[in-house]
C-alpha cells in the first residue's frame, strides 16, 4: 500500500457495479431501431468535450449538473438522432429505455459489502443520466455516503465533487480508493490525492482493490444476475447539500 493508510472506497455507478454501458447502449440502440453511426457521430462529440477541461459545453454538462431536467435532454438528444427507417426518435422516455438493459453486478456489490464489513466507509460517486433510474433502496446496505452529480450541482472529472465525496465520509482525499471504467476520471481523481483503480471487468477490479486493502473476498463468481439487498446498514449520507 505504499505506506497509505486506506479508510474508504468510493465508486462509480453504472459500468463498475453494473454491466457495461456499451453493452445497455447498444441494447436500446437495437430495441429502439436507432441508426448507430448518428448516434456515435453526437456522442463523440458531446463527450470528447464533456471530459476535456477545456471543452464547450454541451447537453452532456447540463444534464450531469442537474442544470437540465430529463425531458430536456431526451429532446435534444432525439433531435440529434436517425432511425434506420428513417422515422423520428421518440424523446419521452428515451433515457429509461436507454439504460433498461442495465443490470447490477453481484461481486461488484459483494465486493463494496467486504469492504464495509472490514471496516472501512464507502461512498457512491456517479454522474447521473436520469436520478430516477438508480436503485436506491439498495444504497443503505452498500453506502456510508451518496453523491449523485445532478443532485449536487458537481460532476466528474471536475476536482470539488471528488472533495465533497472523501469530505462526506469524513476522510482526506489521499485515504479513499476511487473505482471509475472512464479514465479521464480516474487521472482527476488521482491528481486530488485519490489511489484510482481503473474498472475494465470485475474480477480484476475484485482483485486490485483486495490487493490495496489486504482484503480477500470470497464473493460470488458470476458477474451476469442481478443482485439483491445485505443485512440492513446504517444510512447513507448525500450530497444534495451542495447544489
């Protein structure tokens, strides 16, 4: 641990404890008839900006800042998009469809589990594309403390909402473990004192983070089925103060 005194880990949401977004994306791209390529062509553009520090603003900032509602967002972003039979992309409802096929993953969740019961806090870290989305009845048996971008008026990469995160569990930023599958925020998180671990598949993530904290999980293998709820836990704290 290179003489780090770990205390907590804080992780992202969707893509770390749930299976990849590409995998939901493309999933929605197909139940929905959308045309690949405008959807790629908006978002490359719209997230190449939105993890540059000197990018333009765009729906993408908005959105995670809580600065757009929902509605808001789904029409921009069906505007920006083709079926492939040439109809019009439906907005209402576009963010729920997208994220539909997202399914959470049961040793990502038993992983945080061995960390609380080790001892140490934890804390969720996510950019929000839809608040509603989020299974927050899991969250007390998982979290000491919760910060959802929109709800707080932060996203990542920006350096204050990693703060605020290491600041609700009443630790510095150089005693927390942050998991992210973007690595622009892993680099912000790392350059506020965070140890960064950089989510590509879970059993390699089970194990970095075991490896820093000198834990060993005997979790289950399986990274496809949904998971269920732990013994009850003390509540977690939020970042809705900050906004």
């Amino acid at each position: 641990m290179n003489g780090t005194e770990f205390r907590g880990v804080i992780t992202d949401w969707g893509g770390v404890l749930t299976t990849p977004i590409l995998s939901t994306v493309q999933a929605w791209i197909q139940a929905d008839g959308i045309d690949w390529e405008s959807y790629r062509t908006v978002m490359r553009t719209w997230f190449t900006d939105a993890y540059d520090p000197n990018g333009t603003p765009n729906p993408v900032h908005a959105l995670e800042r809580g600065e757009c509602s929902d509605a808001e967002f789904e029409q921009q972003l069906a505007a920006q998009l083709l079926r492939v039979d040439g109809g019009s992309v439906l907005a209402d409802g576009l963010l729920q469809r997208m994220f539909a096929a997202s399914v959470q993953v049961p040793v990502m969740y038993e992983l945080i589990r061995t960390v609380r019961t080790a001892g140490l806090r934890t804390a969720l870290l996510s950019n929000s594309w839809g608040g509603t989305e989020y299974p927050r009845a899991d969250f007390p048996h998982l979290f000491d403390a919760v910060v959802i971008s929109g709800e707080c008026g932060m996203r990542k990469p920006e350096p204050e909402i990693f703060q605020h995160a290491a600041d609700l569990l009443g630790l510095a930023p150089e005693q927390c473990i942050f998991i992210d599958d973007i690595e622009a925020n892993i680099t912000a998180a790392q350059a506020c004192g965070m140890t960064g671990v950089h989510h590509v598949e879970a059993a390699q993530t089970v194990a970095e983070v075991e490896d820093l904290l000198g834990l060993r999980s005997d979790g289950p293998a399986s990274s496809t089925e949904p998971a269920g709820p732990a013994e009850p836990a003390a509540g977690p704290a939020t970042g809705n103060t900050m906004r």
